[in-house]
C-alpha cells in the first residue's frame, strides 16, 4: 500500500518556464512533508519541506504548496534552468510514521 | 565539505558472504537512519537509531544487521547477502525524528555475485 504516490514518472519543460511536480499521500496522521533532488550516483539532497500547519512554503525558485483537503502536495520551479534536471522525491512522515517516500518523477529541462 | 559520508562506493560480494557498509557524519546529529533503494523505486526504510536506541522497521528482513558504536558512525550489515538484496543503499542522518529534513549520504552501491 503506497501511502506517497507520485503519478507521473516523468516530466519534460523548457527552459524558463514553471515546473511543476505533483504528489498525493494517503495517511491523514502526515503532518510534515519534503521536498528532494536526487542527480545520478548521488544521496537525495533536501530542497523544501512543509509543515501542515501552512499551505505554502517558497524558498527562491522553488515553492512547495499543500493541499491538506486534498491530500496533495505540489512543488513549483521558476523559472526552470538546466541544472534542474533530476528526479524529484516527495516524502511524508507523521504520526507514528518515519519518513515515507514517493516513487520519483524524472524531471528534463530542455534548453 | 561532504557530512554523510558512505564507504564503498561500490561493494561487490557473493552471495551468501557476510558484507559490511559503513556510514560516518559530521552533523553530529542524533538519528541515523538506513534505507534500501532498488531500481525505480523509493527508497525504503531499513531502520534507525536514535542515539544508541535502535528501531528496526516491521518488514526488515533478520538477514539486515545494525550497529553505531559512536554519534559519528554506523555500519549496516548484512549476515547473508541473496540475490534479492543487490540494490542502493543510503544513510540519513536528521537531528531529531520528528519534523526534521534527513541528509543523505551519496550511497554505497551493492552487487551480489
């Protein structure tokens, strides 16, 4: 049972332009949620996080917004460079859970 | 200037002999955690410590072993290595379990002949 659901696997965007990474949970007991950027033959390298007392978090180019109704989280990227290309993970954890991640959304920045 | 440091890079062994990964930090952070990541998957969690208490996930597999003799250091082994348990391996380390980003090591890449 996937409680951390990232229901695209990849994604493609031009240069300069938003990039925008979608991911869903499904345990209400998630009170805080990340954000990682993981380059090849590389550790997953922290970005952003949220807790759930806010519905946004921005920190320079990168947002995080939280649907708490929707179980849904999102990370915005604007604008979009190359050095972005990367897989995404989003990560939950709350209650009595430790950290619960998704699957990784490749995203491609194109020039 | 790395913090979570993971030695080997790349671990090869056969299968059925014991192999040791090592992780060390600099953050002097009281949680280390160790978790398993196959291809395209996510990673998942092995288990933690949190100073010298350790907790072990649920569905761990006996065969995955623990140790951390000090803040700075922890090693993961396992006693059998199968087949099934060639994959990435990656140390975290947070302050403290709750509400806390984890940092990652560059992992320690393991095959099984």
């Amino acid at each position: 049972d996937q409680q951390v659901k990232q229901n695209s696997p990849s994604l493609s965007v031009q240069e300069g332009r938003i990039s925008i990474l979608n991911c869903d949970y499904t345990n209400s007991m998630f009170d805080y949620f990340l954000w990682y950027k993981k380059y090849p033959a590389e550790g997953p390298t922290f970005l952003i996080s949220i807790s759930s007392i806010k519905d946004k978090n921005e920190d320079g180019r990168f947002t995080v917004f939280l649907n708490k109704s929707a179980k849904h989280l999102s990370l915005h990227i604007v604008p979009s460079q190359p050095g972005d290309s990367a897989v995404y993970f989003c990560a939950a954890s709350g209650g009595a859970q430790k950290l619960v991640f998704g699957q990784g959304t490749r995203l491609t920045i194109n020039p | 200037d790395a913090m979570v440091i993971q030695n080997p890079r790349y671990q090869v062994t056969q299968f059925g002999k014991p192999v040791t990964l090592s992780c060390s930090q600099t953050l002097n952070h009281n949680v280390m955690y160790w978790y398993q990541q196959k291809s395209s998957q996510a990673p998942k969690l092995l288990f933690h410590y949190y100073d010298k208490d350790f907790n072990n996930e649920a569905d761990t597999p006996d065969n995955f072993q623990s140790r951390r003799p000090n803040t700075s250091f922890c090693f993961l082994d396992i006693r059998s290595p199968g087949l099934g348990d060639a994959a990435m391996y990656l140390c975290a380390t947070s302050r403290t379990v709750s509400n806390q980003p984890q940092h990652f090591g560059d992992g320690t890449r393991l095959s099984i002949l």
